[in-house]
C-alpha cells in the first residue's frame, strides 16, 4: 500500500507544532496527538489540501487541550525525577542552586546540586556521579572488605575493584584477572542490596558462572541473599 506523506503546522499559544499528513486507502480522517507533541493526520487519498486545513482549524482547541496536557505530565515526571534523590535506600528532597561554583553534597538533610547553569542536565548528572563516586571509600570499601574477609578461608584474593557508572549491570567479575568491577548506582539503594550485589561478584571469584554451585557457595555467607536482591524491586 502506498503512503503519501507531507508537513503542515500549527500554531498553538504561539509555538509551532508540525504535522505529519499521511495519505493512506482509509474512509475518515484520523488525527493523533502523541506524548512526544508529535501530531500525525491520516487522511483519504483523494481528499483536497483545502479540507485538510479546514479539518485542523476545526480540531484547534482539542489539538491545544491535548498538548497542554501531555506538557502537564511532562512537567510533572521532570519534578518528579529532578526534586527526588535517593542514597542508601532513603529519599532526599534535591535542590538545584545557582552557583559559580559546581559542586553537589548534603545540606540540612537536603541533597543540593550547587551549578552556575540551572538548566544543563548534563552538568547535574556529572556532579552527581562525581558525589556518589567520593562516597567510595567510606561506604563500598568497607563491604568489600568485610566480604573478602568472610571469604578469606577459601584462599579468595582481589587485585582490583573498579567504581564506575553502568547503564545495565550492577556489578561484573573477571576471574583470571581477580578483578570486579561495580556501579557506583548502587549508592542510590539499600545497604543490603549493596552487600548482595558485593558478594555476589566476589563469589565469582570461585565460581564464575550462575550455576547451582554459585549459589550454594553465595548462601552460605549470606543466607537471606533472595531477600536482599528483592529490595531492589520495592
């Protein structure tokens, strides 16, 4: 089947809006609003440009309640994600401050994103990760070396921890390298979960696959580790 495609606009509270018209074998008009602000109008083949224009001048205030309200719920997720930060399983209200100065810590029981630019996203991720990467050694070394202690027995030795973001994985463990790597995202979750995620890696120094033998060897040092790895889910 044939699609034939064009751009109009609109002009809503004086902001342009495209379009997309999409000329397709339908009987009605059909037109969509999507979450992005994205407008798409499904028309019949042979209707004229003319009707087409007539038909979004007469779909002007639904298109305009629409879009306010798609912003609403923009906004609101932005608040949502933007004024709520979590560290060791608690929720912390977050402040952006303007500053000249680009720095983020914990004030009055509040975490501030001190930034002389409000709006740049990129800088507030970066001073977060920077925060959560200089909490380290007082809160992920400790574990670690609790957990190697515990394993100590068993000849388990360590050559390397690397803290570092990751997208999808919240730790990972090179065998022949005595190596484990973990995410310093981790910081954002309960203090059991971080000890699982600790002693998981480090128990694939010895076995490195997820096999029944993995876990009979996890749970003899950390028996409610189900328990724990269920947090993150709460």
């Amino acid at each position: 089947m044939t699609i034939k495609t064009s751009i109009d606009k609109i002009i809503i509270n004086d902001e342009e809006y495209e379009i997309q018209i999409e000329r397709k074998k339908v009987r009605s008009l059909r037109l969509m609003i999507y979450p992005t602000l994205k407008l798409k109008l499904v028309v019949p083949r042979q209707v004229t440009d003319l009707y087409i224009y007539q038909h979004i001048n007469s779909k002007r205030n639904w298109i305009e309640k629409h879009i306010m309200k798609f912003k609403i719920q923009q906004n609101n997720k932005e608040i949502e994600q933007n004024n709520i930060f979590r560290f060791l399983g608690n929720k912390y209200l977050q402040k952006i401050v303007l500053s000249d100065k680009n720095s983020a810590n914990f004030e009055n029981n509040e975490f501030v994103i001190f930034t002389s630019n409000k709006s740049d996203l990129q800088i507030q991720d970066k001073l977060t990760q920077e925060f959560l990467l200089n909490q380290v050694p007082s809160i992920l070394n400790p574990i670690i070396d609790k957990y190697l202690n515990l394993l100590q027995p068993h000849s388990l030795t360590l050559n390397k921890v690397v803290f570092r973001t990751m997208k999808s994985r919240w730790g990972s463990c090179t065998k022949l390298k005595k190596k484990i790597t973990l995410n310093t995202n981790l910081l954002h979750e309960p203090v059991e979960f971080i000890e699982y995620v600790v002693l998981h890696e480090l128990c694939h120094l010895k076995h490195p696959n997820h096999r029944p033998q993995f876990y009979h060897f996890l749970e003899q040092f950390m028996p409610d580790w189900k328990e724990r790895k269920k947090l993150i889910k709460q």
